[in-house]
C-alpha cells in the first residue's frame, strides 16, 4: 500500500483561500442582509449659514443596495431637495453630504437660494430594489439674520440684433443690468448648435449699475455664424444664492470686410511744377459683407498743400471704423508729414447725389469692382517724388499699403 503525501506548505495556502473565500461569502451575506440604512448623524442640531464658514456635514450608512433621498422639510411641510434617486452602494464607509444652507429651487431665475431662519426636519430615506425602504429624521434649526436675495435687475441688451462686419453699424451689443448686493457675476452666449462662449468669467461686481459690450465674436476674435444666440447672466453671492437670467440676441450678416486694390496707374511720370498727375486706382470687395466709403468723390482733385481732412470745411475728416477709401501718399510725405495717405478718395464710381445715401456715404458689395480717378496739383518742389497707393479703413488701420509705387519726375 502506498501512501501519497502533500507538503505541508500546500495545505496551509489551501485552508488558507478557502477561508478566505468563506469571510468574503460571510461579508456579502452581511452587507446584503444587514439594515437598509444604518447611522445617521448631522454635525449640528443648528446651523447658522450667513455667520458660519463650514458647511455642516450630514453622514449616513448604507446596508444594502439602494436609491437615497435626502430632503428638508419646513414647519408647513414644504420638501427642499437636497440629493434625489440618487444610487448608493451598500458600504460600511460612511458617505457625507456637506451643506451650506442653499437649496434648488423649481424657480427658473432663482435656482438656488439661502433657506430662510426657522425649524426644519433633515430627512434620509432609502429604498432597496426590492421594494423596502427606511428613514431617519433628524432636527435641525437654521438661524442668523434673513439677508437680500441676489438678482440681476433692469436687464437689457441693445441692440437686440447685431451684425459684426466691422462697418460700425451694429456691430457691438451693451449688456446693462443692476445688482442690488454684491456678487459673482459670469455672462455666456450659447451658439445654435451649443457652443458656450465666455464674455464674463467669476467677475466680483458691487451692488451699482453695471455695463459690459458683446463684439459678436469668440474671444480669440475668430467669427461666428449668423443665426439666434442665447445670452446668459448669472448672478451669485457669498451665501451661495443664485440667480440666472436670459435671453436672446440674434447675429446677422457677420464677415469679414476685405477689398484688394487690382490695378494702378500714376501718371504722367514726367510734370512740371504746378501740373496735374492723375491716379487710377480699380478696387474690388473681396470679402462676404458689404464695405461702406465716403469722399471726396471719385473725380475729385486735391493740391500737394491739401489733405483730405483739410478740403471742403472738414467733412471728410477720417471717421471712426467702418469707413474704407482709397489713398494716395508719396515717400517723403511718409517718413516724416503728419498724415499717411493725404489724399483719399471713395471706392465709388457714382456722384454724391447718386450714393447709397445721398451725399453722405455709399456701398461696396460682395464682388463688386469699381475705378476710382484722382487728381493732385503737384505743388512739392522735389525732383523726384514716389508715389504710391494703398487702402484705408479709418481707425482700423492700411488694409493695403504701399502698393503700385512710381516715380515721377517734377521740373521746376
């Protein structure tokens, strides 16, 4: 008869698992057997929100699987929702939930608000799957001074409709609303498809009159699409009420503004001192928007002691943005006169009286190529003067600079 042998070491590591997995069938037995919802305790009977910096902490037990609700009710019985259906692990750590006085509310401006002074029941239910379910109720008192809801106040947007073009008409909104305390403010506008784009991030704002502007675009300055846009502002103070209100603002014929100068021509190259050099300028919208221009007019002749802000009382005296026209300048005139480009004419073809706004201004479209004349009364005793031509956006800047330079010769 032969007898078979195990080492010892063997044995040992086999009892060892099978009690191993005989604790943890023990274990689950346990948290799955045990009470639904064991201790229950709250940090403070009181709580005085508005004058004490911690949040009082609410912990709870879980047995067995479940959904918990953790609610307060008012005197009257009105339910405040702190946690609702929310799934909970059976675990024999504790979990805690922190709360500094503020509740949600069904209200769709107030969203949360600070719960008034006054005795409360804090509530904890859970409910198993299988249909059981317990509770605990605990005592609590809110006390400390009732203080001022925050809100945003006399809010309006103007203009409702903006078109940011860059031809300085509608192209910005003006938020103004009122604060009556003191609060953390941020502003967002939502895109049609969802996209969130900050204009105001955790700004603290005192309780006055407040003024912020909208350009229409992203804050890296990239544009957005035509179409209706929702604006929110939302409001929040220290105590954690908040406040939320919004509305709509709709974008329209949003681009770029871009023109090219095509061709230029200088000439003659050859004049004597008190002769007239004619320049050819043809200029085409290469952009999606329109462009707006203004005079002198398309003809219109300038002496080498004039500018353009000089000529017909001042009327033509550059505006701020928006406004493009062609421009005529010279080398030396650049490097040391008071103005660039003094002489400047409208990306028109048409007479005043024939403009989109009689005498006032007229419109370059989308692909629209026009040929604009000017003329100069060389006046400027020098030899040699380079001329050159360019584009001007006033108060933007020379979208096109320098361009189709010649050299024309004076005698005198």
């Amino acid at each position: 008869m032969h007898t078979i042998s195990f080492p010892f070491t063997l044995i040992t590591r086999a009892l060892l698992f099978c009690a191993a997995l005989l604790a943890s069938a023990l274990l689950l037995t346990a948290c799955t057997s045990g009470p639904l919802l064991g201790l229950v305790e709250a940090s403070a009977t009181s709580y005085a929100p508005a004058e004490i910096e911690q949040a009082l902490t609410l912990s709870y037990t879980i047995g067995r699987d479940a959904t918990v609700d953790v609610y307060l009710l008012d005197a009257t019985g009105t339910r405040y929702d702190l946690r609702r259906s929310q799934p909970r692990s059976a675990s024999p750590d504790p979990y805690v939930l922190r709360f500094d006085g503020t509740v949600p509310t069904s209200d769709p401006v107030l969203l949360r608000r600070l719960l008034p002074s006054g005795d409360y029941t804090l509530v904890v239910a859970a409910q198993a799957a299988n249909g059981s379910s317990e509770e605990r109720r605990l005592p609590l008192t809110i006390t400390g001074s009732d203080l001022p809801i925050p809100d945003v106040q006399n809010l309006l947007v103007s203009p409702p409709t903006i078109s940011p073009n860059a031809d300085a008409i509608n192209d910005v909104t003006e938020l103004t609303y009122r604060l009556p305390v003191s609060a953390t403010v941020d502003i967002t506008i939502t895109a049609p498809d969802g996209e969130v784009i900050p204009v105001v991030t955790r700004e603290e704002e005192g309780p006055y009159e407040q003024h912020h502007v909208w350009n229409g675009k992203r804050p890296n300055g990239s544009l957005l699409a035509s179409g209706v846009y929702t604006y929110t502002v939302q409001a929040e103070d220290q105590y954690g009420n908040l406040v939320r209100r919004s509305g709509q603002i709709e974008l329209e014929n949003v681009g770029q503004p871009e023109a090219r100068i095509v061709y230029s021509n200088i000439a003659p190259q050859r004049v004597m001192l008190g002769e007239v050099m004619t320049v050819t300028v043809r200029v085409r919208n290469t952009g999606t928007v329109p462009i707006r221009t203004y005079g002198p007019a398309s003809g219109y002749r300038y002496t080498t002691d004039e500018v353009f802000s000089s000529v017909e009382d001042g009327r033509y005296t550059a505006q701020s943005g928006g406004f493009w026209r062609v421009g005529l300048d010279w080398d030396a005139n650049s490097g040391g006169g008071p103005k660039r480009y003094p002489f400047r004419w409208a990306l028109s073809e048409k007479p005043p009286e024939e403009w989109t706004v009689p005498g006032v201004e007229d419109w370059l479209m989308p692909g629209e190529e026009v040929e604009i004349t000017g003329q100069v009364v060389l006046l400027q005793r020098e030899t040699k003067m380079g001329f050159y031509v360019g584009l001007i956006q006033d108060g933007v800047g020379f979208f096109q600079d320098r361009s189709g330079r010649t050299i024309v010769e004076v005698g005198f």
